[in-house]
C-alpha cells in the first residue's frame, strides 16, 4: 500500500465522536454494557457503553478510542432488551451510587456469577470453575450505612438566593458534580428522615461547606449507620475542624427529633484526599455505638469501625461457610482480618480457639468488647497487619502454630504476597478467602493452590451490594491428598 492510499480503518467509523450500532451481550465489571462493533475484516472491537442492559439494541457515540476497544456513550436506544427495567430512583440516570438500576435484579444475578467464573479462568488459570449460583439479596432499601459529600448549592443553580442550600447526595457518573438526594432507595428507609432533615439544619447554624478545590470550609460528609435489627442509628459529622458553634445545642434536638438516634459524633478530617474519615472522632451526645444483633450474637458497632453494609447477606454468607466447613469443635481457627469480630466470634463457638489478626486498633478494641458482651472466651486477638503478624504468629500464638482453618477477608487489594507465603507454609487443612474482588480473589487463589498443594472445592458468590457491579464471594479450598502424603512423611 503506498503513502498515498487511504488506510480503510480511518474511513471506517472507528474514530472518536462517530457513531456505532451494537447489541450489549454482557456487562462489565464496572457495569458498563459491554458489545462489539465489527470492522470490514469482521474482527470484533469492544465498545463499554454505561447505562446500557444485556439484550440492548443501541446506537453509541465514541469517545476514548483505542485499537481493540473504545468507550461510548448511548446515543440512541434502537430496540430495549427484555432485561430492561424501569429504575428505582428518580435520579438514577445522573447518580453514580449505582450503575444497574436499568437491569432486571435476575440479570444482575447472572452477571455477577460470570463474573466471578471469567476471573477464575483468565486471571486464577481455571477451566470450568465450581461457582455456585449467587446467593440473592433484597433488591432494593439493604444498606445499613452511608456516607454522603456534602457541598453549597451553586448561585448559578439559585440566582436569586444569597444563601444557596446545603446539599448531600452522591457524585454524577463520571464527575465530582454532586446529585442533591433527600432518600436513596438502596439505603434502610429508615435513614431518609436524616438524610432529608439534616441539611436544613446545618444551613440555619451557618456551618462552613468544605471546598476540596481551595480546602476551606469545614462539613465534608454526612454518615449514617443503623442497626436493622435493632434500629439504633449513629450521625457522624465529618469535618476539616471543631469550630461549630451550638453542636452540642443541635445533637440534642436531632436526638429528641428522632427516637432511634443513640448518639451523634463529630470525626475531625483535617487533610487533603479522598479519605472520608480522620484519625479523631468525638462524641457529642449519646453513646459511640449502636447495638445490632448479628447471627444470634449481640454487637456494639461504632461510626467508623468496618462492619459489612448489608447485615442480611453477610449473615447468609456465614451459613454457607459454617454448612460448609462442617466444624465438629476441635479445631483451631485463624481469623485474618478479623475486624470487630463480625465472623470471629459466631466461629469462635463452632470451635476450640480462634485468634483474630487486625491492623486496626480500635477495631480490634472492639473486637475485645464484643467477645466479652457475648461471653466467648476462647478468642485472643493480634493488632498488627497480616503481613506483618501472620508469618510470625507461631511465636505471637503458639496455639495458632498449626491452625485447622484460616479465614480471610482482606479488602479489594487483596493479601499482600508476603500473606500467601506464609499461609502456604502454615499450610491449614482448610481456606476460606471470603473477597470483594473477584480479579484480586482469582490471583491469590492462583499463588495458594501453586504445587497443588490446594484445590479449589466451591465459590459461593452473594450479592451484598444489588444495583451496583460489586459481587461477594467465599472461596473454600481443600489441602490435597499429595500435600497431605508429604506432611505425613
């Protein structure tokens, strides 16, 4: 071909700002609707089109175009699939919470499983994964906690008021623009009174609004905790400082306003970045937890500590583990991530002893009290981090020298790879890797089972975060019946 003849891809409409025409087959998982646009040689280039529903008939706008794949925007639906559905919300074509509202929740189910399965095979070197079906949740109102930007209403948006609203919601898909909410359907209705009720409020004080642009101003968020079993909820202001005048004045009228409130805290947040929480949080009024009854055991669950957003499906996560682990209460039982103990301390009465590891010290505090408030005795708890603890932990614990079972759930980092070593020379007849990420799930499951010293016996996925491209899942792996040979020997 000369410098002279046309190249037919640049004539083709694989350009930025052309217009396509795709069938979505899948959803990715950022939960873009995933097709293919084939050029004149037929070959296959992915499009990610968010706000789009397996089945979707469409026509999208290019916008970042790579050589095999290309982000758009819907520009036109042509024909709707059938998994199309009216959304939840009135917002949720400009909200970022969620990005399936448009998705049949049956859909979504199916998604998340192929999911979890495309992992396995790609990332952890699997053919034909054992995952189970996704355990379902209630589609709609299962968040026991949020945590709301908040920000001042633009003269722009209210030109002829001096003092534009506070405002609280979450960020418009793709931007740091913020859609105003006053109930989120996903969130316990519970919460709505608050979410609504509150902002008027700090207006009236004349509380500051944090700028992330010039850091000034002082509210950054609004978080809501409550606990579904028992209704308790915690209001946590998060600000740059302390200067509030009347807070203590305000926490009490928020309190007699709503019987369920049991405490009101200030975390102070004095740093630049995306980190929601400071190190500093005070109580105001009320008490600095709530108290929630999980799997038959009682809980004090502070602000800020990490306790799973959906109570349901956590506890139906925890009896798929303990079906499966058929614990006869012999067995020694290392918890690596422990957290407040939320899976701690249900295991801790199936078997001998546990020992938690936490990075967090005032988690682990909690942990302690909660053991305490429930009378388990046989947990003993390690602040420190699993990369740090855990290769050691024969000498912290000589007890947990040799442990039966080692649970983790680490975040969507997954473990570090110092983690896995010594997991692998610990060597436990059994693994539970309870994770939020199937990518990072599928990669140490696939340094776990290396040697085959492990194999891999169920996935059980749960959908812990409906409306949204986030799945849960627990992974059990076996010791081999090879390794087993060679420890005897």
């Amino acid at each position: 071909m000369s410098e002279d003849t046309p190249n037919p891809t640049l004539i083709s409409p694989w350009r930025q700002g052309e217009l396509v025409e795709l069938t979505i087959d899948s959803l990715s998982n950022r939960g873009d609707g995933v097709g293919r646009w084939h050029d004149s040689d037929a070959v296959g280039k992915v499009v990610f089109v968010p706000d789009t529903v397996p089945g979707d008939r469409i026509q999208a706008r290019l916008l970042q175009v790579k050589p095999t794949y290309a982000h758009g925007k819907l520009h036109r639906l042509l024909q709707p699939s059938p998994h199309r559905v009216r959304p939840g919300c009135i917002v949720a074509d400009k909200c970022g919470g969620c990005q399936w509202q448009p998705v049949a929740y049956e859909q979504q189910l199916i998604e998340k499983r192929n999911e979890v399965i495309q992992a396995l095979e790609r990332i952890g070197g699997l053919s034909d994964p054992p995952v189970d079906t996704v355990l379902p949740s209630a589609p709609l109102g299962y968040r026991n906690k949020a945590t709301y930007p908040l920000r001042q209403a633009s003269h722009q948006t209210f030109p002829n008021d001096p003092h534009p609203p506070v405002q609280a919601g979450y960020y418009q898909k793709g931007s740091h623009k913020l859609v105003n909410l006053n109930q989120c359907p996903i969130q316990d209705p519970r919460l709505n009174p608050l979410l609504a009720g509150v902002k008027p409020d700090i207006q009236q004080r004349g509380w500051s609004i944090y700028d992330e642009r010039t850091h000034q101003g002082q509210l950054r968020h609004l978080s809501l905790r409550i606990g579904r079993r028992t209704g308790e909820i915690l209001l946590t202001l998060v600000s740059r400082d302390a200067d509030l005048p009347e807070l203590e004045e305000q926490a009490k009228i928020w309190s007699d306003r709503h019987p369920n409130l049991v405490g009101v805290l200030l975390n102070l947040n004095p740093h630049r970045g995306n980190a929601i929480f400071g190190n500093e949080t005070r109580l105001i009024t009320g008490r600095p937890y709530l108290r929630e009854r999980f799997a038959g055991l009682d809980f004090h669950i502070s602000a800020t500590t990490f306790f799973q957003v959906n109570t349901e499906q956590a506890e139906a996560l925890l009896d798929v583990i303990l079906d499966e682990l058929n614990l006869q209460g012999h067995e020694l039982l290392l918890d690596v991530y422990c957290g407040i103990g939320t899976l701690t301390l249900p295991l801790a009465q199936r078997v001998r002893q546990v020992v938690g590891i936490e990075s967090r010290p005032e988690s682990v505090e909690q942990a302690q009290q909660n053991a305490a408030l429930n009378g388990i005795k046989n947990v003993s708890f390690q602040v420190g981090t699993a990369e740090e603890v855990l290769p050691q932990v024969s000498q912290l614990h000589p007890e947990a020298a040799q442990p039966d079972v080692v649970l983790l759930d680490p975040p969507r980092k997954g473990c570090d790879r110092t983690v896995i070593e010594a997991l692998r020379t610990l060597a436990p007849e059994r693994i539970v890797y309870v994770s939020c990420n199937p990518a990072t799930l599928a990669r140490d499951l696939n340094l776990l089972w290396a040697d085959h010293l492990y194999e891999l016996t169920r996935v059980q996925p749960a959908d812990f975060f409906p409306q949204t491209a986030h799945v849960e899942c627990a992974a059990f792996l076996q010791r081999t019946r090879a390794a087993e040979d060679c420890f005897r020997q």
